[in-house]
C-alpha cells in the first residue's frame, strides 16, 4: 500500500559540507557490548588521537542538531507508529493522539523560548536576524506537521476505523432515532453547563482557557445587529459521544429520552458496531436552544495554546506554594501562542478573535479536521480486543515477597534487587513503602515525589507511617511542569498527616527519583534504599520503561542521608561517594569519566561507552563525546528523544552510532555504561545529558554492582541495540532511518522480547 503521507525524513535545514552522505557499517573490532548479529549499527574506527583537527572548532554550530528541530524529528518518529499498519488499529489511533498531544506541548513549552530569544534585548543585529529566521523555520516545519497530522486522521485511520466498524459520523450520516437521541442528551448533559458570554461595548471580552473549546457565534439581532458571543464546551464530557446503536436501546429497554445506556465509561456495544460523533457537531446542532429567538449568522469551533510557563519568580514569591496556585491551571493567563480554527471561519470573526487574543495572522492554523485531536483517544476505551495490543501483566519479584523467616528488608540487606518496569512490577516499591510504614524497627521515611499518581497508594502509605509514629520527610516538587496542580494537592493533603513537607529547593527542581528507609537493627541505624529512573507513578509505571533499584548499600545510604539533609535543611554537603549529584559536581565527575575511557583506549585500544536515555543537549558533554570518538572510542548512543550530536562525521564523529527506539512502551530509562579496560561502570538515574538536568535540578545517578551491570548490559541492553523492528537509526543531519533488517535475520522487537524473558535480569 502507498504511503498517502510522504515521509520527509531530512529536516527542512541546510547543513556545512561536514554532512555525511551515508553510515558506515559495523567495526570488524568488537567491543564488550557489540551484537554478534549482522544488524550492528557501529561504525568504523578512526585514529587514536584525541586532539582535534587544527582546523576544527568544536563550538561551531553546524556540529550541532538544533534542539527544535531534534524534537520535532522525534514527534515524526511517533507519527510513524500511527502509519504502521502491522501495529493494532486503536494503538495506532492512540499513537497520533499522542503525536497531537506532544505538539500542544511544544507550543506550550517551546516556542514560549523561541518568541523570548527572537525579543531578547541587547542583541546584535546579525544574531536578532538568525533567532528571527529559525523562529521562521521552526513555524514552516509545524504547518507541514500539523498537515501530516490531518492527513493521518483524515484519510487513512478514519477510513481503516470505518473498515472495523468504528464510524466518526456527521450530522448529515445521522438516522433520526439518532438525531433525537443527541439532542436529548444535548439537552440534559451539555445545555445547562454552557455560558454563554457576550462582547460589545457593555462586555469585556472573555477568557479563553488553555486548550479549551469554544465556539465564535455571531447573533443577527433584530435591535442590536451582530453580536458577537463565545460559547465554550464542558470539559466534563467526552469529545467523542459514543451514539447507540438501535438494538442497544431496544434490548435496554429505554428509548432515546431515558437515560444514557451507553454511559462515557462504558464502551461496550451489543452489535460490535461503534457510531461517534463529535460533541463539537452536537453543540453546533442544537444552538438554537441555547439563543431562542435569535438568528444564528454563524458558528465556528476555535482553541488556543497558552504559553505554560508559569514564570515564577522564586526569590520573589514569599509563598512559593501560593504562587503556584495563583499561576498553574485554570488561573494562569499565560499569553496566546496559537489557535486554531476550522476551515471557513469569516474574515470578521476571525478578526475579533486575533485583536483581543493579540495574535498575528502567522499564528492561526486553520483546519479541516476538528481542533484539538489530541481527544481521538477517547475511541481506544471501547471494547474492541481485536484491535489493540495484547494485555499485558508486569511480573512481580518473587524474591521481594515477605516469608515467614524474611522480610523485605532482610532481603534486600542479603543482595541489591533490580526491577525493570513495566515488564517487572511497580508493586515491588509499593510494597516497600507500605512495609515500612508498619515496620516496628523503621524509624523514618524521606522520598521525593515529582509526579505522582492522583490516587496514589504510595500517599497512603507515608500517611500510615506518621500515624505510626514514624518520621516521614516528603519533598515533593511543585514545580514539576502540567502536575503543578495535583501536587500542591498531595502536599496539603500530607501536610494534614503531619508529615513533614518540603517543597522543593529554591530556584532548582528536584527530578532525583529516591526513597531513603532507616531502620534500627540491634544498636545502629541501617539505611535502605530505592532509587528509579522513572516517577513513583503507578499509572506511568505500566507504560514508561524504567529501572528500579534496591540496596542496603551502607555507602549509598549514608550519601542519601547526606543529601536528604542537603535537601531539607540546606545543608552544604557537595561531594558524595558513590553518587553522582547534580547541579553540585554531576556534569565535571561525568566528563572525567569520559576521558578516563578515552586514556584508557590510548593505553589498551579497547575504549567503549554506551549511553541510553531521554535527551542529549549539553554541549559540554557533546565535545566531549567528539573528542573521545576522534580519540578511536566507540560510543553507542541510544536516544529516545532530542539529541543535538551529530553522528557519522568523518574524522570527527564516525565512532557514534545513534539510535532511537519508539514502541509500545515509551523508553524512558537513564544507564550509562563505561568499559573501564574491563573495570566496568555502570550509573543509572533520572538525569538526562542537558543544561536544565545538569545545572538546574536535583539529579542522582547511582551505580549498579557487578551482578546487575552484566546483566543490563549482556541482557537489556544488548537486546535494545539488535533490534531490528523499532529501532531508527541517526543520520548525520539529524533525521531517522529505520532500521533494515539483514537478510534471513529473524524479526526482533526489544520491547516484546523483554516481555516474554523477564526471567533473564533476575
């Protein structure tokens, strides 16, 4: 079948002659973590010379992806996902809700950054000229994503979802039964909710919150003239009303005026076929309720992206907490980024909205599709097994379960434990906490929480160990961005337990993923320990990859200490001993491990360093990279998202393979792996390399003994460099290839191995 979408793998970008055209093919020398499979993406290895050409400047941008740029690649790596037709119908329909969502994210979070570089003050001209043209690009790449969103939706998943029985009807589709049916349901769920809201010379015009939708009407009155009114819809009720079939109301006994036979939670039909509609069609239908008496002229759906930086000012705000609560949610009027429209809008509506929203012409994306497809997700909660991926349930570590000569803790005093979400259970850290909330020799509980569940068992759990008599210390971030609100909640809800709440360092974010336990054990205190790559989130843990880990490593533990006290009582602890900590000493501990492996190679010719993580932006560590790639080293680099590097440069970064796994699991796991001339290292932990993780958070990386390296490295990781399914690799100009697979080499999907051999990191 042919692709109705063109893919564009090149950015829209011209790079210096440094390009390379292609990759090479794998080394004939191996290194320690090198597939033995024909599918190895390692490149050949250049002289042993660390020193960079003399004409090479490694400040020099074309060495670098644009950030921007690298996360608008990686979006398109997901809008793949939704094209793919060997994935499940309602996971690829997910999968573009997700690609809509990320985009939201971008403005909200992006292009906020962009427009202040483009207005920063005290620039030259030639650099206020160049931040004015990337802003330009960035603009002319979302339009051609925003179209290749459309076209997606549009043209190939609603036809394939038609195909299924799953139909996304309009008004004029509808049999009259059906037509009755919403505009009863109109009239109970959705009319005495709506508000309709004037402007003229008597009316200021109204807010418009963030990512809501609303309708422009313009009233032709017989009085007054034009009225222009905005009519925003619920956001308690779906997007999408799932439409009864007729035998679902017949054998409910209940014609189209009783109650909803098919409720929003309940996505099951008798007849195996689905009719949606979207409530924005509904609203529009039934308008005439809403303005008796009046003509409606006209009617267009619109919704607005707000800046979602909420711009605090920590050495300013007395109450940290208080400014949260004023500027996160509904209460935050960050400045409109965007809006977006459907076709066919009147120049004069158009107008009134862009004057009072003060947004440019540049900044409307008109659309045929409705506005805001990030809610085709809704769809996926319908009873269709056929067409989704096949349940999955994460194992739990048998070894963690309590006996009846051994808890948890004599446990994990005897070996450290490894867990590996989600294919390993959450539960394991659930019951942690929850043992020694009732523990009789546990004397305190410290975590920190950045985003957490809203019915978390974990806050439950810390509630009972104050009950208990424990100490519990809490930091919970209330910075940690879109959860600001649910977390100024859980604080006020584990400040009423008497737990000690801390909220967060002042103008730093605290990311660190631990839970420190001290325990009394005959006449000492023993530290306990788990540390994570990934939140303490029981909804996030089933879809996110993480690592987990548990020790009673008395070094580790004391290092915790340290820092928990560095945390809560701003203490001046700096150095550690077997962590690695930011924003204090994370970056420079990091680098030097870097070049120990490019000495190393000088010494013993067998240097190798393998990264996996979330995003690679710190120019620091990038040069570093280069220079220990020039120096011979092989680096395997395997990015999920944003990674400004560059690979495949001859003479400069032709040791780099890149790589980039999106599945049905989203990899989110930190492990960086350094050779050491076989004294092998190991960290794992919740920092990325970038600025922000580096210098503007609380971070740990912590390492992992010699058992559970071997084993993340010959097993997990191993695993994720063959694969040949959903692995991409890097270009030098920062696009994606997949990964083609060698000739008569069987199909290997990482993420689907892990889950049927979860027995292999025991």
């Amino acid at each position: 079948m042919t692709d109705p979408i063109q893919q564009n793998t090149s950015p829209p970008l011209e790079f210096s002659p440094l390009d390379s055209d292609s990759l090479e093919s794998s080394s004939s020398n191996s290194h320690p973590l090198e597939s033995s499979s024909s599918n190895s993406h390692h490149l050949e290895s250049s002289p042993s010379d660390s020193s960079p050409p003399l004409h090479l400047n490694l400040e020099d941008p074309a060495l670098y992806i644009e950030r921007d740029f690298s996360w608008l690649y990686f979006n398109m790596r997901v809008m793949e996902e939704a094209l793919d037709e060997s994935i499940p119908l309602l996971e690829r329909v997910r999968f573009l809700s997700i690609y809509a969502g990320n985009l939201d994210e971008y403005y909200m979070v992006r292009i906020p950054a962009v427009h202040r570089l483009v207005l920063e003050e005290g620039m030259s001209l030639e650099t206020a000229n160049n931040a004015y043209f990337e802003m330009q690009r960035i603009y002319s790449e979302l339009a051609v994503m925003l179209k290749k969103m459309e076209t997606c939706w549009e043209n190939i998943l609603v036809p394939e979802l038609k195909k299924h029985n799953i139909h996304i009807l309009q008004y004029s589709e509808l049999e009259n039964y059906q037509i009755d049916y919403l505009s009863d349901y109109f009239r109970r769920n959705i009319f005495p909710q709506l508000t309709p809201l004037a402007y003229d010379s008597s009316h200021p015009f109204p807010y418009i919150t963030n990512q809501s939708i609303n309708f422009a009407v313009i009233l032709s009155d017989a009085l007054y003239g034009d009225i222009f009114v905005r009519v925003k819809i619920p956001t308690n009720v779906k997007r999408l009303i799932l439409i009864p079939n007729r035998e679902d109301l017949q054998n409910s006994n209940l014609d189209a005026s009783g109650p909803t036979p098919l409720s929003p939670g309940i996505r099951k039909s008798k007849s195996d076929t689905y009719n949606f509609i979207w409530i924005d069609d509904v609203v529009l239908a039934n308008l005439d309720m809403v303005f008796p008496g009046q003509k409606i002229k006209e009617a267009h759906a619109f919704r607005i992206t707000r800046d979602g930086d909420l711009g605090i000012d920590e050495d300013g705000d007395f109450s940290l907490m208080k400014s949260i609560e004023k500027k996160s949610g509904v209460n935050y009027f960050g400045p409109p980024l965007r809006i977006e429209i459907n076709d066919g809008m009147s120049d004069f509506v158009l107008k009134t909205l862009l004057e009072n929203l003060k947004l440019r012409s540049s900044q409307v994306e008109a659309l045929k599709s409705p506005v805001g497809l990030v809610s085709i997700s809704e769809i996926c909660s319908i009873d269709r097994p056929d067409l989704k991926y096949p349940p999955f349930t994460p194992k739990k570590k048998k070894y963690l379960e309590p006996s009846r000569n051994s808890d948890i803790f004599s446990k994990i005093r005897k070996k450290d434990v490894l867990v590996y979400r989600p294919y390993d259970s959450f539960d394991s850290m659930i019951d942690f906490v929850q043992a020694a909330s009732v523990d009789p020799d546990v004397v305190a509980i410290k975590i920190t929480l950045y985003r957490v569940d809203r019915n978390s068992r974990i806050i439950q759990f810390l509630k009972d160990a104050a009950d208990n008599g424990k100490q519990v210390a809490v930091l919970i971030e209330l910075k940690a961005r879109f959860d600001e609100e649910n977390n100024v909640s859980k604080a006020k809800e584990l400040e009423h337990s008497n737990i000690h709440v801390v909220y967060g360092v002042p103008n730093l974010k605290t990311h660190a993923k631990m839970c420190l336990v001290l325990r009394q054990e005959e006449d000492t205190i023993v530290p306990y320990m788990h540390m994570s790559t990934g939140n303490y989130n029981a909804g996030t843990a089933k879809v996110y990859s993480d690592f987990e880990y548990f020790t009673a490593d008395p070094v580790i533990g004391q290092d915790a200490v340290d820092l928990f006290n560095s945390l809560t009582g701003y203490s001046r602890k700096t150095k550690y001993r077997k962590l690695l900590v930011a924003p204090n000493s994370l970056r420079d501990e990091f680098i030097q491990k870097i070049r120990r492996e490019v000495q190393s190679h000088k010494n013993f010719g067998n240097g190798y360093m393998f990264f996996k993580l979330n995003s690679l932006v710190d120019p620091e560590c990038i040069k570093e990279l280069y220079l220990a790639s020039m120096a011979g080293v092989k680096i395997d680099l395997q990015i999920r998202g944003i990674s400004c590097i560059r690979p495949g440069l001859p003479g400069i970064s032709d040791n780099i393979s890149v790589t980039s796994i999106v599945g049905r699991f989203l990899e989110h796991s930190r492990a960086y792996y350094f050779f050491n001339n076989g004294k092998e290292e190991m960290y794992l932990g919740s920092a990325d390399l970038m600025q922000r993780n580096l210098d503007r958070r609380v971070e740990i990386l912590f390492p992992v003994n010699s058992e559970y390296l071997r084993k993340i490295k010959d097993v997990i990781l191993k695993k994720h460099l063959e694969d040949n399914v959903k692995l991409r690799i890097s270009l030098s100009d920062g696009s994606f290839k997949r990964c083609e697979k060698s000739p008569g080499a069987e199909a290997l999907d990482s993420q689907m191995w892990m889950m049927v051999n979860q027995d292999k990191w025991e």
